[in-house]
C-alpha cells in the first residue's frame, strides 16, 4: 500500500569510501498486496505473473536469494498453477527461494484480537511446514499500519526471534536506533527492526538507493537492505543484479551478501546486550485507519466473534461425542477471516469493489459460524425433555467455563394471535418449576395484535451447560403504556445506581454508582468534526477541530423521523418494567444525519448500555461520541492483542479494542464498545470515533492539493445505516479492571438463546472445562489439537497479576492447578484418555 516515504534526516557525512568491512545483507523481495487498489482477482494475476519472472531470473542468476513470505500467495499459486508452485519448491529446496515471514498475509496489527492473531501466524506456519519443510524465525510486516506492543508475546511464544517493520516512520515515531530489544507486557523481548529505507525500490535504481542509505549509516554494523520493484508485484530485476555487481566492484570492503532475514539477525544477535529497549507500541501512523470503512470493521468484529465462539461449542459437541468436529469448514472460515485482516482490507484503505468483495467473504464467515452453533445447539438440547402442554421452551447454553449472570432477551411464537380483550402476558418458570421475573418487550416485528412476543430475564447460567427457562402465557387486562410525565428529566433510581438524563437534550446528565457522580457536562453526546477525504488519514495525529453536536430533533420533525402521524417528543420511556427501563432519543445533524438512541437501564446492577442507531449522510466528516467524566486527573487505559495498553490522555487519536477504563484512583469509569477501536482522550473526557466518510482509497499525493477529482462524483465510505452497543460501569477501579475481560465476553460472545422444542432423545452432558478460583483468567480458545485427537485450552491473565486458578474437566474425570504469569498466554494440550495436561507453545509444540 502506498508510496515509499522520501528519505529523510539524511546524513551528509559519508562513509562510502571507508576501508574498514561493511557487511550488507540484501534482502531480495517483492511486495503484493493481495487487495488494495484492486480486488482478489486481480491480486492472483499479479502473483502468478510475479512468481514465473522471478523462477526465471533465479535460473539465470544462481546468487541470487528471493525472499517471499504470505502463505496465501503460495496457495493461490497452487491452486491455480501448480506446474510454478512446483518450481518455486524446487527453489526452496536448492536455498535459492527462501520463504520468509511465516504468516498468512500481512495483517493489520492493531484491530485483531489477540486469538485471531495467533491463527495467523498458526495457520501460516503449518502450511510452510507442511507443504515446504520449514518454519521461518523473522517475522515481517513491513506495510501494516502500526504494532501493537501485545504482538511481542505472541511472537516469542510462536518461536520467532526477530521483527521486520516498516511503519512508523522516523518522522512519525521516533526510536533510540532502528535495531532495539521490544519488550512486551509480559516482560518478554524479541529482536526488532525498523527498515527506515522502506521495503521496495525503484527499477534499476535499487544500488543506487543502497548508495544512500549508506551514507546515512555512519555506524559499521551489519546493514539490511530490503530491495525489489514495484508496490504490486515487481521483484528483483536483471538490470539491479547486474548494477549491485558493479557496486561491490566500486567498494571492494563492501560485502554485499544476497540473504536472508535470519542471516542478518544471526549476524547482529551477538550485539543484543547492548541494544536499546523500546516498551510501547509501534504506533502511531494512519490514525484515520482505526475508524475508516466502520460497516466493514464491524463485519470483521462479529464474524470473529461467532467463529470462535462456533469453535468452541463445536469442541464441546465433538469431545462429548455428539457431533463430529467440523474441521474443514472451521479451516476454510478461518482463511476467510484471515485474509480479511490483510491491512488494507481491515484498515479501510482499499477501493468499493474490493470492500464489497471482503464484507461478501465475512458473511460467509458468520454463516458457517451460525451454522456450526446451531447444529451443536440442537445437539445439546436433546438432552431437555419435550415440552409441557402450553410450554414455551427457551434453552440457554453458556459457552464460558464459569458462571454467567445477565440479561438475557429472546423472542417465541405463539401457536395463534390473542384476539380477546385480555394481553398475553409470558410468564417464565426456571427448569424446577421457579418463578423467575420476566419483563415483556416490543418483538422485532411489526404486527399490531397480541401475537409475537420477546421477554427480557436475568438469570445465572452454570458453565458449559445448557439451561431450560419454561415460558408460557396468561391472561391479563392490558398493561398501559409506558409514559414519561417528568418535563425536564427521566430519572431511574435503583440501589446501586442513580442515571439522569435530560429531555431537553437527551445526554446523560447524572451517573452516580454507590454515591459517587461519574457524568460531568452530559455523557452520550454525538459530535461532528470536519476531516477530509484521506482514508488513512496520514497527516493528522489527532482529531480535535471544532465538533458540531447532533440535537434533538422537535416534536414535528421526530414524528416525521420515526414514521408516526402525531408530533412526537423526541426524549421519551419506551419500555419499562421490573427489569430495565429503555429511554428513546431522536437526534439529527442539520436535518441531514440522524440517529435514535436507547438506553437500556437495568433495575440491579451498575451497568447501563447505550444502543445507536446512526443515519450517516455527512462528507469528510468524522463522528466522535463523548463521554465527559468527573474523572479529570484520570489515566486512561484500552485492551489491545492479549494486551492492556496504557494511551496518552492527550487528545492524539488512539487506538483499543473491545474496553477502555478510564482510572483516577480508587475510581474508574469504563466503555465495552461492540465495533469501534479509535479514541481519544483529554482532561477526564472519553472520544469514542464511530465512522469516518472519507473516499475509498483516497490518498493524499505530494504537489496535490485535492485528494479526489473536482469534476465529478466520488463516493464516500460508510453512507447509510450503522447500529452501535456500549455498556458504560463505574465504580472501584481495582475491582473494575479486573472485571472488564469477562464482562466483554458475556457481552460479545453471549451465550446462545432460541426458542426450541427439544427432541427429549438425549442425555444431559457435564461441562468440558470448568475454570474456578480466580475472576479474571479468561479463556480465549478451546479446540481441538491440529495434530492429533487432543483438546486444546489457552488462557490469558488480563491483569497484570500473577494468578493461580483450577481447571476441572467434568467429562474427563480430572482436575489440575494452574499458575498464569502476568498478562501470559498460557497454552495446554489437555489428553482426555491419559489425563495430562501439556504445556506448548502457540504452535501446538511442547515447550
């Protein structure tokens, strides 16, 4: 993606004449993006076409060493021209091909979780081993959008011993050399390397940049000097062997070595003592990336969301030997996802087509995942007896190895309409005949009669286990509508919790937990900046321009909005009950972008969810929804790649994943957002960026002043429709921060509800895992070994505490202590028939 930055700060002292050895390790490459400015299609053509020139300039120049990682192209190569995927073999067998990197693709660094993450690097490295017989041991991202810090474990537990970037440049993130120790959150450290003469060189001319950066290179050490044509496809080229000749003719100390990536770290890895240590992550650069092309984004979110959650009750219904494991379609869902986490598809960089070509491939996704979970679903109910006469069965599986408290909302279908005077009011009854509250709500449909109903319960579910709530229905008088007499506020007090918002401008003016005010200036309010058409927004670090609010929308106009005759106020109660209370905001943007927002305030608990709804029709526009907090003083803190990261509170353009806490001790404040990852932070205030509109794949070029062309339409990403979920908490920050990983999987892996008739054919089965002794361990995978018929379990400590936690296999008969370092990924081989349990590596290899 993009042009090679112009060198910079160049040195003007030159040691090109010296007489003392300098080593150059070229590093012979070609850079394909497999979708950028072109779609999947067109990124095949460009490998094939790359790949047969470079078998054919290695057969004239036996020296030279090509250097090419991404196992996607390799597997493009092989399905479509097998013939060159068995010269490029060949290659790789004689040493004059080397595969390098090991991923899948180059994947954006930012956004995955840290579980996706593995899998590409896990799925990359077995088809190398598989299909070539080698495991690389330098990682190479060279175009991806920044680092997060939490790659570092991933990579040290993945057997790699060095690093290879590009970005952030020099001018963009400063760093005490290019060569450093990078250490992670766990304190582990990988060799790393900043290529600050980028990855790629012009034709002809890759000796002649060699020329300067040497002399921009006072120091003698070893010197990597990546080389080869092009921005899609290219690659080493006759007339730049022929010229590299002629240089080590013109500078006979220079020993330039056609190498690899590993050669060079082998040769700088006795200098590691003295290397810097850099503790932070690489970031940053692009920052509009984090939120550029939401829709998309957000696919990627629930699709990666589903898949794993599908693979894990799908290792549940194989080890209980219900249903076979799902191996090819959770290997072929997994690519799927992979490759939509190439940097320019997840960044949001690359054009409309191949936007809609990756969203088309996601769906796919969350399809197979849905599929996968329902069939193990229906699996697990067999074991619930048929339902009673009049019963309205509402199974529950929780997927999580501990218990889960929560609201839980599901919708049934009575056999015929209520046509009585009297409403149909459910009634719900725990699988031992329980009372257990239940608060009916407006179903998804539009039908005006008693007939379709939704109903939202709390309830404890026990892990891995499927639960049975009994549903049915009793005549009553119609209950009345929900009204909202208050003029000027809503006001929901309950014992923990007291939430204020105003009706004469819809923000949340008071959150008060156990006493304490949270709110400061009104929470939830949309603000409008003005951006521009960069998609990757390459020359801004941070967006604090004037904001415009969104506001409400009057009496009229809010009818009109929400498709009712009657003038309408546009603050209102629509749902309330024993459980929650919903409050429905309507809003616009200068009559051009609208949004309904609901409240959703539980009746115990202090957790409130912010449900948006967005009409998006604004142009190099960026849209931020603030959170003002009491907390001035606070840090502020986000979930990153098995990772928590504390970010500047400077108002720069920030990037997390699914949490953010803001803490002033003893308090905290914190957001679960379901698809944003861009944020700012400022004086006690939190910016959560919701979309971007700039142009598809509009990059800013030098000597232009206008991004898109000034005689015609261009369209805009993210026009239309986008749904939002939050769940702001406040309270201890201790207690806070230790309770954010499992709240984000309740909330974004919730356990699997339907209305469902069970066969009754089955048994009831125990839990595969159980994890009991400690609240914060999470568990963020469960499935089967690559390599053989074992269980595979991996665990990670979120809090930067050492953990001691036990893990109960119910269906194996066994239970075993585990001690979880802080921040460790902790991966176990659990054998059911042996009754052990492993410790590997992210590879599935002993340690």
């Amino acid at each position: 993606m993009s042009a090679s930055p112009a060198m910079s700060n160049m040195d003007p002292s030159s040691t090109l004449g010296t007489t003392e050895t300098r080593d150059i390790y070229l590093i012979a490459q070609t850079h394909i993006d497999p979708v950028w400015l072109w779609d999947w299609q067109e990124g095949v053509a460009i490998t094939l076409a790359t790949f047969r020139s470079i078998v054919a300039l290695c057969r004239r120049y036996p020296q030279l060493r090509f250097n090419q990682n991404e196992a996607l192209l390799y597997q493009w190569t092989e399905h479509y021209e097998p013939e060159l995927y068995d010269q490029i073999r060949h290659l790789v067998r004689c040493g004059q091909w080397h595969i390098a990197g090991g991923w899948y693709l180059q994947p954006d660094c930012n956004l995955p979780c840290g579980e996706a993450m593995v899998r590409q690097i896990l799925l990359g490295r077995r088809y190398f081993a598989q299909r070539f017989g080698v495991e690389p041991t330098v990682a190479l991202n060279v175009d991806s959008f920044g680092h997060s810090r939490g790659l570092v474990q991933i990579l040290v537990r993945s057997g790699y011993r060095a690093y290879l970037f590009c970005r952030p440049s020099r001018a963009r993130l400063p760093l005490p050399q290019p060569l450093f120790l990078w250490e992670g959150v766990d304190g582990s450290r990988i060799i790393a390397l900043r290529v600050d003469s980028h990855y790629n060189t012009a034709f002809g001319k890759a000796a002649e940049k060699l020329r300067s950066v040497a002399a921009t290179t006072a120091n003698p050490a070893p010197l990597l000097f990546l080389w080869g044509v092009g921005n899609h496809g290219g690659g080493p080229t006759e007339q730049d062997l022929r010229a590299f000749e002629q240089l080590q003719k013109e500078f006979p100390t220079w020993r330039l070595h056609h190498a690899t990536p590993e050669e060079y770290i082998t040769a700088v890895e006795s200098t590691l003592s003295a290397l810097p240590i850099v503790t932070h992550s690489l970031r940053p650069w692009a920052v509009g990336a984090y939120t550029t092309n939401i829709r998309l984004k957000q696919l990627y979110r629930r699709a990666e969301e589903r898949l794993l959650t599908a693979e894990l009750v799908s290792t549940c219904a194989a080890f209980h030997r219900l249903l076979p494991y799902p191996t090819e379609q959770l290997r072929q869902s997994w690519q799927d996802l992979l490759l939509c986490q190439f940097h320019d598809i997840l960044a949001g960089t690359c054009t409309e087509s191949a936007t809609f070509s990756a969203l088309q491939r996601l769906q796919r996704v969350l399809h197979i995942a849905d599929e996968l979970l329902f069939r193990a679903f229906v699996a697990f109910s067999a074991g619930q007896a048929p339902a009673a006469p009049g019963e309205f069965p509402i199974l529950v599986y929780n997927p999580h190895p501990y218990p889960v408290t929560t609201l839980i909302e599901c919708e049934f279908q009575p056999e015929e309409p209520n046509r009585s005077e009297l409403h149909a009011l459910p009634v719900l009854f725990t699988e031992t005949n329980e009372p257990i509250p239940c608060q009916e709500l407006r179903p998804e449909s539009n039908l005006r009669q008693d007939f379709r109903k939704r109903i939202v319960f709390r309830a404890t579910l026990q892990p891995q286990r499927m639960h049975r709530f009994r549903c049915y229905l009793q005549l009553v008088p119609p209950p009345p509508l929900p009204t909202t007499s208050d003029p000027n506020w809503i006001r929901v007090h309950t014992p923990e919790m007291e939430v204020w918002i105003s009706r004469h401008t819809g923000l949340l003016e008071h959150y008060r937990v156990h006493g304490q005010e949270y709110a400061r200036s009104g929470m939830a309010r949309l603000l409008v900046i003005a951006d521009t058409a960069d998609a990757w927004g390459m020359h801004v670090r941070h967006f604090r321009r004037k904001a415009r609010p969104f506001r409400l929308l009057p009496k009229d106009k809010a009818a009109w909005f929400a498709g009712v005759p009657e003038p309408l106020h546009p603050v209102r109660i629509i749902e309330k009950g024993k459980l929650c209370t919903i409050v429905e905001v309507l809003l616009h943007h200068r009559y051009r972008s609208f949004a309904c927002l609901h409240y959703v305030i539980p009746h115990e608990g202090t957790e409130i969810e912010l449900r948006l709804r967005l009409f998006w029709n604004e142009r190099d526009s960026l849209l931020k929804l603030a959170f003002p907090t009491r907390l001035i003083h606070a840090r502020c803190y986000g979930q990153s790649l098995f990772a928590v990261e504390e970010l500047p509170t400077n108002g720069s353009e920030q990037v997390a994943q699914r949490w953010i806490c803001l803490v002033e001790e003893p308090r905290a404040f914190s957001c679960i957002t379901d698809s944003t990852y861009g944020l700012d932070c400022r004086s006690g205030e939190l910016r959560l960026s919701l979309v971007r509109s700039p142009a598809y794949s509009g990059h800013p070029v030098a000597g232009k002043s206008e991004i898109v062309p000034t005689d015609r339409f261009t369209v805009r990403t993210d026009q239309g429709e986008h749904r939002f979920r939050f769940w702001l908490n406040a309270g201890e920050s201790t207690h806070r921060l230790c309770a954010l990983e499992r709240e984000v999987q309740v909330h974004l892996y919730p356990p699997i509800t339907h209305f469902f008739y069970p066969s009754g054919s089955g048994a009831s089965t125990s839990p595969l895992l159980v994890l009991e002794d400690d609240p914060s361990v999470v568990l963020t995978a469960l499935k089967k070994a690559e390599d053989d018929d074992t269980l595979i379990v991996r665990l990670w400590e979120p809090t930067g505490q050492a953990r001691r936690c036990t893990l109960h296999f119910p269906a194996f008969g066994f239970s075993t202590p585990i001690a979880i370092p802080p921040y460790a990924i902790i991966t176990l081989r659990v054998d059911p028939h042996q009754r052990t349990v492993t410790n590997l590596n992210l590879l599935e290899h002993p340690i």
